[in-house]
C-alpha cells in the first residue's frame, strides 16, 4: 500500500509542476527555471553523497541521453500535431510497454489482476487521443512521433528501474538530475542568453517551485521502484494525466466533458485492479 500511495502522490505533483510550468508564457524558459531548483537541489545532493559507484556509470549515461532525445521526441511530437493527442498517447504507450519488457526480458511477475490494471490505465490514457475525433491520415506523422517518445519513455523508466535496485537511490538520482539540468540550462542560455530570468515574480517562483516540486515526483517514483512491480508503477505514474485534466478543469476553467470522464474511470478501473493485486 505504500509503494501504491507513493506512486499516485508522484502521479499528483507530476500533474502539480506541469500545471505550474503551464502558467509560465515562455515555455523554454520555464522549463530551464524547473531545471535551476531541481538542478540546484541535486547539485548539494552530490556533494552529500560524493560520486556513485563505478556500477552507477552507464545507468546514469543511459538515462540522462534518453531523457535529452525523450524531450526532443516530445518537441517534435507537439510541431507536427496537437498536444491533447500526442501526450496521451505517449505517456499511455509506455506502461504496456514497460510490463512486456519486464515480464519478458526481466522475469518480473505480475498477477492477473495487476496486469489488467495496467493494460486498462494505457487503454484509457490512449482513449484520450480520440476525444477530439478520430485522427486522420495528416495526423499519422505526429502520433508516430508520439509513439516513438512514448518508447522513449519505456526505456528509460526501465532502466531506472533497474539501476535503483542495484546503486545508492540518493547518488544515482542526484547525478542523474544534476547532469540533465546542465543540458537543459545550457541549452537554454544559448537560445536565450539570461532572458529566461526577466519575467514577473509570480512566474519566476512557478518555475522554481515547480521544480522543486518535480524533483519529489520522481524522487518518490525511484523509491516505489525499489519496492515494487515495475510495470504496475510505470502504469500508476502516468495516472498523472488524469489528475492533471481534473486541476485544468478546477484551477483553469477547462472543459473536463464526459469523454474525459469516462477515460478516467477506466484509468480508476485499473488503480483499483493494481491496488487489489
């Protein structure tokens, strides 16, 4: 029940940062003000815990270069279509993903009844792809490209799974965020130069705070992997979309409709099957 709790409070702040990065204008520099507070609060994390194990290395490596090409998946995903239907479908992708891998290649058991819960929440976070028509032939580029990131996602959240059961959970999160939050920031510092900094206060401590905020999402979801099934929590975190669609409708006036509705009591549906495994 723990691990259970765990996950779903990450899948609620996952849902808490994006809606606060959603309230900053500039995306890019939103998202390099995430990357200053999570990256400074790893940055004092390594210094605690010195450098990881030798072991540690190429897990590291392997997630920080599929975290960099993961969001460059999700920028081409949201160019060449709508974000409403390229999200779901990535995010909805990876748990089934997860659990062929791990049953298949990782010898990981799932009883019935979690493997059902994990095939109803990607059922019906892909449902949500349809809630604005069924796509067209022109949209078939960006789902693919959704797909793609949605493996992305899988392969990552594979081997962080197996990298947590295996080096110090502090000193391997700690390096990880620290050396993707360098990427993002010196990215941004290119693009934009310090610009990033000059916007109004409440914007600027949305994109600390969310951060921060980001950095116990995962940090939970890295101790629930430690613990428990890896595809029932890959499953589990991605219930974030849900929760994020109900503070849309309840912080920022957005239509929830009966289509969402319906997505969310199949994603239940499969909560409560894992939750009873």
């Amino acid at each position: 029940m723990a691990v259970l709790l765990a996950v779903l409070g990450a899948a609620v702040l996952h849902a808490a940062w994006n809606a606060m990065a959603h309230g900053v204008p500039d995306r890019l520099g939103g998202f390099a003000l995430l990357a200053l507070s999570s990256g400074a609060v790893a940055f004092v994390t390594i210094a605690i815990t010195g450098l990881p194990p030798a072991k540690a290395w190429p897990y590291i490596v392997a997630s920080l270069l599929l975290h960099v090409v993961y969001y460059a998946g999700l920028v081409v995903s949201y160019n060449l279509g709508q974000f409403s239907q390229a999200y779901p479908l990535a995010r909805g992708t990876s748990p089934w993903v997860v659990a062929v891998v791990a049953i298949v290649f990782l010898h990981q058991h799932l009883v019935p009844l979690e493997l059902a819960g994990v095939l109803l929440i990607s059922a019906g976070l892909i449902a949500l792809v349809f809630i604005g028509g069924r796509p067209t032939r022109s949209q078939s580029p960006a789902l693919l490209a959704a797909f793609g990131t949605g493996l992305l996602i899988a392969a990552y959240t594979v081997v962080d799974g197996i990298a947590v059961r295996k080096v110090p959970l502090a000193s391997y999160m700690g390096w990880t965020f620290a050396l993707q939050n360098v990427i993002l920031i010196l990215f941004v510092l290119w693009r934009r130069g310090l610009s990033f900094l000059r916007v109004e206060k409440r914007y600027l401590y949305a994109g600390l705070g969310g951060g921060l905020v980001s950095l116990a999402a995962y940090g939970l979801v890295l101790w629930a992997q430690t613990r428990g099934a890896l595809a029932a929590i890959a499953a589990l975190r991605e219930t974030s979309i849900i929760f994020g669609a109900l503070i849309g409708a309840v912080f920022f006036g957005e239509r929830f409709g009966p289509k969402r509705a319906i997505a969310a009591a199949v994603v239940v549906t499969g909560i409560t099957l894992i939750a009873l495994g």
